[in-house]
C-alpha cells in the first residue's frame, strides 16, 4: 500500500532485521524446545536465549519473562492469575482499575466482577486521563488482591506515573500489574525501576511479528494459571513455545531499547509538529491526553462537531491511515470511555482523531497531513449542520 | 477514472452489483450506512447492518480489492424512517419505510456522501434500470423495471428524479436473480441474501404490532369497530394493528366474514363490512412525484402499482394541483391503503409515484385540475 500511514499505535511493520532473525526458525529450526534430540536442544537454546535477552530488556531474572501470544493474553494471564492467587492466599477479593485501561483489561475486570465475584473500584483519571498515586492509594485496601494501571495508553497517548503507584501499592502488599504494549519499544521498561509485580507487553507495536507477547511476573508473586497443560513457561502458560515469533519478539525489543533515544527523537519531534499544526490551523481543536506526559510517537485529538469515522474514511481516500483511538470499523459512533472519563462531552468525544508517527515517517508525510487536515474538517463541519442537504432543493 | 460509490449489504445483490463494477473498470469504493436499530436486550442492530453484515461486507470488499468503509446515518434514519412510521400508524396510514429509505438516506444522504468522496455515481444492487437520454432532444433520464420482473424494485425507487438518476447504477437491472446467483458462484461471493427491501429493517424481529405496543404505545388506541351504516359491532385495539382487505383476527365472531373496508382515524374507527363492500376504483395520492421531473399534460392511461408486492392494474391518471394525482382503476381493487405508495407505469417505465391518501375523489378530475 502507497500512501502515508500515521497509525502506529495500531501496529508496525516488522523490522527486516527481525525479519531475518525469526526466518530460520520456521523451517531449518523448527525443533520442539521440550524434545530430547538435538533440534529440540537447538530449539530451546535458541528460546532461552530470547528469554535471557527480553530479560536484560527488562533489567529481570530471565525465569520471571513468560511468553504469551500477545498483549491481551499477558493482560489477561496476570489481572486473573494474579486476582485468583490473591483470593486463595489470602482472601483477597477486591480489584482497583482505572476507567482508561485498555479493553484486555477493563474486560477481564469485568468479568472477575461479574462472574468471579470480585469487588471492582475504578479510581478516577484528571482531565489529561492521567492516573495519580494518591488516587490508587486512596483505593487500596487490605483485602485488595491486585491493581491495574495502564503504562501508556493507547488512544490518548498518557504516561502514567507506575514507579509512584507501584511505590503504593508495594508498600501496602498490592501486586501492581501495568499494561505496557503501547509504552513497550518507546518506554524505559526496567521493571526493577517501575517496581511493578507483572508487566504486559507485545512485540507487533515495536516492530516484531503479531501474535506474540510476553509477561513480566515477580515471582514474589502468586499466580494461577489460567491456561493449564504441559509445563511449559515455569506451568504458568501451557502450550508448546512459538519459537519463530518468540525469537522476532526479543530481536525487535533488543533493537528497540538500542535504538530508543534516536527514534524516540524523531518521533516526538515530527510529533511535535504535528500537535502544532493541528491546533494552530483546525478551530475548534484540542489535543486530547497529556500535552507533556505522553508517547513520543502518539499526538491524539478531539476536534468538535466532527464525525470522526468520517473523517477516517476521507482521509484513507486521501491516502493517509489514522485511528479514531479506539477502533471502530463498524461505524457506531460511540464516544469512547477514556475521552468520557477525560470530562470531554460527546460532541468533542465524537470527533477523535489519533495520528501516531513512526520510524519511517517523515517531515514531508507531516506536512501533507497538516495541508489537507483543516479543509477537510472544515467540509466535514459544514456536512454535519446539513446533514441532508439535497432535500431542500431536490423532490 | 470514473469514481462509483456501491452501497454493500454482504448480501448477494450487492457484492456481485460491486464485482461488475470493479470488473467494468470503475474506481470503485464500498459503503455501507449504520441505520437506526431497536435496542433490545443484548443487541441494537438493524437488521440490514449487524456485525455479521458488515463483517461480511468488508470480506467481499478486500476479496474484490477494493476499500469499504461503514458511516453513520442512525440519527437520521430514526428521525427520517422510524420516527416517521410511528407517525403514520398514529393517523391511521400504512407506511412504506423502503420507499422513504431510498428517498431521505439512500438517494439524498448517501448520494451525498459519495458525492462528497468524488464519486460520479451511486450504483445499488436494486433491481431496477436507468435509461440515459438518447439525444438532445430526447426525454430525460427514465427509469425502468428490471428485466427480472420478480425480482423488479422500482416500485421503492420511484421517489428517484432526473438529479437522482443522473447520478445511479444499477449494475443487476439486466440480470435475472439466477443469473445473479450463478455469478456468485463463478466469483466466489457471497450467496446467502440479506433481508430485502420488503423488510421492516429496524424492527428487531419484524414484528411491526408488537414494536408499536412497545414503543408507541400511545398510537394504538381502542375503538370502535363498525359497519358502513354506523352500527358498532365489536372494539378494536388500535387502528395500526389492521390493513385494509383484513379479514382474519379482527376478534368478531359473524355469520357473515367481514373484511376491514377502512381505518378511519377521524372517529377512531375500524370500519368492516361484507366482501360485497371491499374495495374501490379510484384514489387521490399526494406527495406525488414524477421521475421526470414535471407532470404529464392532460390524463394518461398507465398501469398503477398499489403496494411493493401487487400486480400492475390499468388506470387512468390525472395530476392535480399541489402535487397531487387523482388515479381511477378499469376495476375495483380490494386493498387500497391510505399511506403505501401508488406508482405509475407505462409499460416497464416507472413514471413516478405518490402516497395514497383519504382525501375524496374529485367530482369531476377536470373540474379538480382547474381548482
């Protein structure tokens, strides 16, 4: 596909160096990692030799890095197994979220409420959606088995604080778990640093394949398998390992820590100018998120009395990929929960607008965006006071 | 290039309507409109647009290479469609919401957005036929049935004009349903079809007593049923729950079968009568519009569709002032219904249409023309 992709946050191209790292692993290394023979003894070194390096990515023992099959199955994995560990260990019955975690989360949150009988407390965000320390502490309690808060959050671009929260909640005998995939490639992810009990995070917004994933889990910790088996990944997740993609997760966050200063530079500076651009040609605009705080690559907008999916569709058209945030392809312009509990009203809600940069976009992509941006909100704007505008004059 | 919007369903009319253009050179883009769907208690899809719909859409758009996109109309369809057909049963008429759809979304709002996308036409997977003008000095655009019969859809296109029908497609006006079907097949589309135009799309189980028990509750008043002569005979329970040429479930226990001859909503009453009593010759339609734009001169003699479904009758049509017609059948017909549409044909041109009302036949059509 030609054109100008500026939806990164939804996902990246596979760098070619991982590429070229996971290729051998599908057909001359295709060993079992558990058999006894040597393709299989060449199969785990390679495996273990991915942990150890997703390991010094994270500044962990390589035993406390489980492989998943992405961002949603780690979410999944620590919220319950962490939350049904906690229950059986010590009673704990008692959950803290936030309103702006992603759908992994606040869905697996809901259901431990619904059907497992937890007791759920959302703590709020500020107007940036920005989670405070004092806010989760205030939340916790003694039988709280676990609390969640997003690192950088995929549709508004917002760095929480999680040393601070994580501070809290350690200190109270709360294991923190934070959803890192869109922090994960962009971040710091040391873990000894962030002071988390277990971290998500995916290898397709870094660069690596989909459909793999990884979990940080303090073995301080407890936690409950949910997906029982073979003994694989210490028997916490059952399922012969995934060797290739295991092996393209590492390579693409191994290059991503080594590279993270000069992209990160690129990015928030085309960011920047994009942020720029926006407000200071669209009326009516306003960045959405936290205006400091925020992913390097993620510039997030709500433009009012705009129909965002609309706005979507012109500018595909128009050759240029973005997001509305939250991804709705079915054209049911619902105002997304995280701009709601942002304190945005519908009419802004309604007209949000991600546009998330990365290593191959360039100054010139930017410069297209900003030139058609505003007239094509402006035709947008004046549709929606019209909205059947040939009735008046036709039959 | 020249740009075609193809409104998608995921249904088979419209994936193989999108494959013939794709395979006649078009640019073409798929759309399809979220409408307005009755919430229940899992769901609130119209039936024209669940997941599974749109999922499906999206499938035969990438299967054909080209981009499909699903916008938002739920507001409007409530107002224009849903809103509107609660207000017709309040006053007693039997609406056609296909035939507002394709007046107030298809063919205003979405021809709108395809225009706003560039797009040099509208094309449906109706089944139905434009004829371009062929000179100068020719008529206008005409629409025409299609060559299925069966199949034949501008009964609920006659609400198109000459700006309309410029700008739209349909690629399945030459084909027969079968063809459509074996078309399918050959490009490995879709061939389930999707609820047709006939539908009551928004309803959530096509129910249409039911959803106005549930949601206008207010327009079904009880009443009284009675004969021509006055005499009451019985209580309904809401005018909207009858149509005209009913006989069954109007709750009398007669030797004699009665037939609902009328809803008249002036007293609130259900009138019946013998199946000597049913039917009429002649109607007055309002809202009438003519797809080439202006009314013909003087009375012509067509062929006159009272529902989406009846045989073509002969007639004789007048226009009257103020966008209305006067139309007088060679026979009586039994189910004339105030608020489906009549439509005009000449052979397998559709001139156009209007909505049946309960305004009076004028004494003399002459005499009405010169009011």
């Amino acid at each position: 596909m030609s054109g100008i992709y500026l939806d990164y946050a939804a996902t990246t191209p596979v760098d070619p160096r991982v590429l070229a790292a996971m290729l051998p692993y599908f057909t001359t290394e295709f060993g079992n990692p558990s058999s006894v023979h040597r393709h299989g003894q060449r199969a785990d070194h390679a495996l273990e030799t991915a942990r150890a390096t997703l390991a010094s990515v994270l500044g962990c023992a390589p035993r406390d890095v489980l492989f998943t099959s992405g961002g949603s199955e780690s979410d999944n994995l620590a919220l319950r197994g962490l939350a049904l560990a906690a229950r059986e260990g010590r009673g704990a019955n008692h959950i803290v979220s936030t309103p702006v975690e992603h759908e992994a989360i606040r869905a697996t949150c809901h259901q431990l409420r619904d059907h497992f009988g937890f007791e759920l407390t959302e703590v709020a965000v500020d107007a940036h959606g920005q989670v405070s320390a004092a806010a989760i502490a205030a939340a916790l309690r003694p039988d709280t088995a676990v609390a969640t808060v997003i690192y950088g959050n995929n549709e508004i671009g917002t760095i929480n604080p999680i040393a601070e929260i994580a501070a809290v909640a350690r200190a109270r005998g709360v294991p923190l778990h934070t959803d890192a995939v869109q922090a994960a490639g962009q971040l710091p992810l040391a873990v000894g640093e962030l002071g988390v009990a277990s971290l998500a995070l995916g290898a397709h917004k870094a660069y690596g394949p989909k459909g793999i994933g990884a979990l940080y889990l303090d073995s301080g910790f407890g936690l409950l398998p949910t997906q029982t088996g073979g003994s694989h990944e210490r028997g916490l997740r059952a399922g012969t390992p995934n060797i290739p993609l295991i092996v393209g997760l590492a390579e693409a966050l191994r290059i991503a820590a080594a590279e993270r200063d000069e992209h990160n530079a690129h990015q928030r500076r085309l960011r920047d100018r994009l942020i720029a651009g926006v407000l200071g040609t669209i009326p009516d605009s306003r960045l959405t998120g936290h205006p400091m705080d925020r992913l390097p690559n993620h510039a997030s907008f709500a433009l009012r009395g705009v129909d965002g999916n609309a706005l979507l569709m012109h500018l595909d058209l128009a050759g240029i990929a973005a997001s509305s945030g939250s991804a709705c392809k079915t054209g049911d312009p619902r105002p997304s929960d995280v701009l709601l509990a942002c304190g945005l009203s519908p009419e802004w809600a309604l007209g949000s607008l991600r546009l998330t940069v990365g290593r191959a976009t360039t100054d010139a992509d930017v410069d297209t965006v900003l030139a058609r941006l505003p007239a094509l909100v402006a035709r947008l704007r004046e549709r929606a006071q019209q909205p059947e505008r040939q009735l008046a004059s036709g039959s | 290039m020249t740009r075609v919007v193809i409104a998608m369903s995921g249904g088979v009319d419209s994936s193989v309507a999108a494959a013939l253009l794709v395979r006649q050179g078009y640019d073409v883009i798929g759309l399809m409109l979220r409408l307005w769907g009755e919430p229940t208690a899992d769901q609130r899809f119209n039936r024209c647009c669940t997941p599974d719909a749109l999922a499906q859409a999206r499938r035969v758009a990438a299967q054909l290479g080209i981009p499909f996109y699903a916008l938002d109309a739920q507001d409007l369809f409530k107002a224009r469609i849903v809103d509107f057909f609660v207000d017709s049963y309040a006053a007693g008429l039997t609406p056609n919401p296909c035939l507002e759809c394709n007046r107030h979304i298809r063919w205003t709002y979405l021809l709108d957005q395809a225009r706003d996308l560039g797009a040099d036409y509208l094309a449906t997977g109706h089944y139905a036929r434009v004829e371009t003008p062929d000179g100068p000095s020719g008529r206008g655009y005409r629409l025409r049935k299609a060559v299925d019969t069966h199949k034949d859809q501008s009964y609920v296109l006659s609400v198109l004009g000459q700006a309309q029908l410029r700008q739209a497609l349909f690629p399945l006006g030459h084909l027969t349903k079968p063809e459509v079907r074996a078309l399918a097949r050959e490009l490995e589309l879709p061939v389930a079809d999707r609820p047709e135009s006939q539908d009551l799309c928004f309803l959530a189980d096509g129910d249409y007593r039911r959803f106005l028990r549930e949601h206008a509750p207010t327009v079904l008043k009880p009443g009284p049923i009675m004969r021509r002569d006055g005499t009451i005979v019985g209580e309904h329970q809401g005018l909207a729950l009858y149509t005209v040429g009913q006989r069954k479930g109007i709750g009398l226990s007669t030797r004699e079968p009665l037939y609902v001859l009328e809803l008249r909503p002036v007293d609130n009453a259900l009138v019946v009568g013998g199946a000597d009593e049913l039917g009429r010759d002649r109607l007055v339609a309002q809202r009438v519009h003519w797809v080439a734009g202006e009314p013909p001169m003087g009375p012509i003699r067509v062929e006159v569709k009272i529902r989406y479904k009846a045989a073509p009758q002969p007639a004789i049509v007048n226009a009257l002032p103020a966008g209305r017609a006067a139309v007088l059948f060679d026979g009586r017909l039994r189910d004339i219904t105030a608020g489906q549409a009549a439509v005009f044909y000449a052979g397998d041109d559709c001139l156009g249409g209007g909505i049946i009302s309960r305004e009076p036949y004028p004494t003399t059509t002459a005499a009405a023309s010169d009011s």
